[in-house]
C-alpha cells in the first residue's frame, strides 16, 4: 500500500512539473511575441518619421527651386529685343557719384593700401561727403552731383571708441552708421547680415566693408564669387525700387609690395574680379603727412586724372581727420623712393597758411566771378598775389578749392558749366 501510494505521488509530481513547463512556454511565446510587435511597431513608426523628413527636405528643396525661378523670370523672360533692355534701363534711376569723377553710384570699389596709410580715414570721409550731398576736399574742382538724402553704412573692423572720439568729436553727428567690432566667423555670415541690414532701405546707399580680411579671413574663391553674387543681387533690388547700391572693400596691402597694382592686396587674389573700380592709397615721397591717390582702373569721369598721374592728398587733423586735395603730379616723381621732392617741401609748405577769406576777399569774388571769362584759378591767383604767397601749383588748387567753397556757400557757383 505504502509504495502504491509512494508511485501515485510521483506521477503527480511529473504532472506538476510538466504542467508547469507548459505554462513557462507559454509565458516566453507570448513575451517574445509581445517584444517582436513592440520592436515592429517602432521600426514602422521609424520608417514613418524619416519618410515625413523626407518630404518636408523635399518641399523645401521644391520651393527654394520655385523661387529661384521667380527671380530668373523676373531678370529675364528669354529671348529678348535691344529694345526691351533700353526700356529697363530707362526706369533706372539717373547714377551721381559716391565720390565725384572717380566712383560711380551703382559700383563696387575696391580700395588698397597698406597698413597705417589711411584708407579708412578716407572711405569715412567719402561716407561723410556721401551722406551729407557735400563736395568732397579730397578731390580737385569736382562738383558733387549725388542727392543729398544718402545712407552710408560700415563694417568696421578697425577703429576702437576712442579711435572714433579722436577723429570725429568735433564734427558731430556724422549720420554714417557704423557696426562696430565686425568681425564675422564665416563669410556666409556677413551676406547673410549685409542682406538683413540693407535690403528694405529707401535710399541710395553705400557700404564699406574695413577691411576685408579683419572682418572675415577665411576668404576664398567660392566665397568671393558669393559677395560678387550678393552685391549683384542687393543692386539689382535697390534699381528695381529706384535706388543706387555701391559696395566699398578695403583691403590691406601684402607687405613685400608698395601697393601700386590690384595683385598687391593681402588676403585671397580673386578680390581683383570683384568690381571693376581699383583704387591705391600709397605713401610718398613728399613726408609722412602726404599720400598719393591712385585710380588703377575705373570708369570714372575722363579728364580727372590723366595717365600715369596721380592726386596727391594732405592729411589733415582738424575738424576731424580727413584729407585734402594738393595737387596733381606724375606718379613717378611722387612715388620714387630715390628722388625727394625739396621743391614740394620749400614751395608747398601751405600748412601755416590762413585759407579763410576776409570780408573784403568774399566781395571781391562775388564782384568778379564771371562764369566762362573769370574763373575760379584766376581768382585764385589774384587772391594768392595779394596776400604775397608764391603762386605755384599746389597753392593755386588749396586757394581755389577755398574760392569755390566761398562761391558755393554764396549761391554763385553750380558747377563748371553755370
């Protein structure tokens, strides 16, 4: 009885045991069945996020494609006529000067010298002249014919605070806005700010970029190529609603060059296709005061500057730092290392000269200006005479640059053909 008993136990216990492996591999099927779908469903649920990214890339893609076809169309709608060219450029807006005779409103310019030379002293005096519609006294006898309502805007990476109360605490409000510190990691960066900071202004308008590689060094030829196309851009959107855009880069000279040609920039060399407007700012051999102003190639006004002449500028201090037209010379007399020009120094020294009129001087202008038979180098020289200053050259152009101020201040003098 007692091993009957002990037998049916055991067949129990194997049913137990049996029953129970059943039920585990139960458990685990349905476990793994439930971890398969989980890891379906986030494949799927995967599969549909990319396929969304996808389409919103697409969609993108589809309307940047779509606007560039836009602004294709808008430029140009084919084939088109001589005719259907002069009837656009007929809605432009008549082009002035930024800087008379020499930069045209609609350019780009690049401007070079080296380092310490001046150039940005002189691209904030033209801002100046620009903003305020005033004749510029870094040129000769040259009218300026731009509308007074201008912008001026720069990029400066030069000038500290105390560099701007130095120069300009006493003229006052210059009305040339300036971003200071402008310093950009990327040359993307500054396109995309130009684009941002200028595209909705109603008015002629000029940048200034001092200087190219301060803003942004890592300058290369694809980047180049992305301004060109910007400036492009922003002035052929400025022309559509009525306005002039010009473009000023500044560059710093390389340090083995005297900065004589456009290939003497510093910084990457496809800056010379970006404009067609070249200009150098280069010491002399006339003293530490006096810089030469070269036009390397332009399309400016003809008959400013002959060929292998230069303008020889005065850096002046006061009302604020700018220069001042002395004279026009041969590049070569100037710019000769070899050759000092005593001449310039005993005959040209006009620094300590008084150039304010008296009363008596203002009548005698306003009595014998004649437009056509009395001008401004004969009244110049009488006034030069009569002081008992030596009539040269150089003192010739300081007297008649205060001469057609005076005239201008008067209302007695519009231009060369008043």
């Amino acid at each position: 009885m007692f091993f009957i008993m002990k037998e049916n136990k055991a067949i129990e216990n194997k049913i137990v045991t049996g029953a129970i492996n059943i039920i585990m591999v139960l458990v685990k099927r349905i476990i793994r069945q439930h971890f398969d779908n989980e890891k379906k469903h986030k494949s799927v649920t995967d599969l549909v996020d990319e396929c969304e990214n996808k389409l919103q890339e697409l969609e993108i893609a589809q309307k940047k494609k779509a606007q560039q076809i836009v602004i294709l169309n808008s430029q140009s709608q084919g084939w088109e006529t001589d005719n259907d060219a002069i009837e656009r450029a007929k809605k432009l807006p008549p082009r002035g000067w930024v800087m008379p005779g020499i930069i045209p409103e609609g350019s780009v310019c690049n401007m070079h010298s080296p380092e310490k030379g001046g150039k940005s002293a002189l691209a904030k005096q033209i801002a100046i002249d620009y903003v305020h519609g005033t004749n510029s006294m870094a040129l000769p006898d040259v009218e300026m014919s731009a509308s007074c309502h201008n912008e001026a805007f720069i990029y400066d990476a030069e000038l500290g605070d105390e560099d701007v109360e130095e120069r300009y605490e006493n003229l006052g409000d210059t009305k040339v806005k300036r971003w200071p510190n402008a310093h950009f990691t990327t040359p993307q960066q500054l396109i995309v700010h130009m684009s941002k900071s200028i595209s909705n202004i109603n008015a002629n308008t000029l940048v200034v970029v001092d200087n190219v590689t301060a803003v942004c060094y890592n300058f290369n030829k694809a980047d180049v190529d992305k301004v060109w196309a910007e400036c492009n851009s922003l002035q052929t959107d400025f022309c559509r609603r009525g306005y002039r855009l010009t473009v000023i880069f500044i560059h710093h000279t390389k340090a083995s060059v005297d900065g004589s040609n456009r290939n003497d920039r510093a910084g990457s060399v496809e800056w010379g296709r970006v404009g067609k407007l070249n200009l150098s700012l280069l010491s002399c051999n006339l003293g530490s005061d006096y810089r030469v102003l070269k036009i390397i190639n332009h399309r400016g006004k003809d008959g400013l500057l002959a060929q292998g002449e230069v303008a020889v500028l005065r850096l002046v201090g006061t009302p604020y730092l700018h220069f001042q037209f002395d004279h026009v010379a041969e590049e070569a007399e100037v710019l000769s290392k070899n050759k000092k020009s005593s001449e310039h120094k005993s005959n040209n020294d006009t620094s300590n000269n008084d150039w304010k009129l008296n009363d008596n001087e203002e009548d005698y202008l306003c009595t014998h200006y004649i437009p056509g038979k009395v001008g401004l180098g004969t009244l110049a020289k009488f006034l030069l005479k009569n002081r008992n200053i030596e009539v040269t050259d150089p003192s010739v152009n300081q007297m008649k640059s205060v001469v057609k101020r005076t005239l201008v201040g008067k209302g007695l003098y519009r231009g060369r053909n008043n």
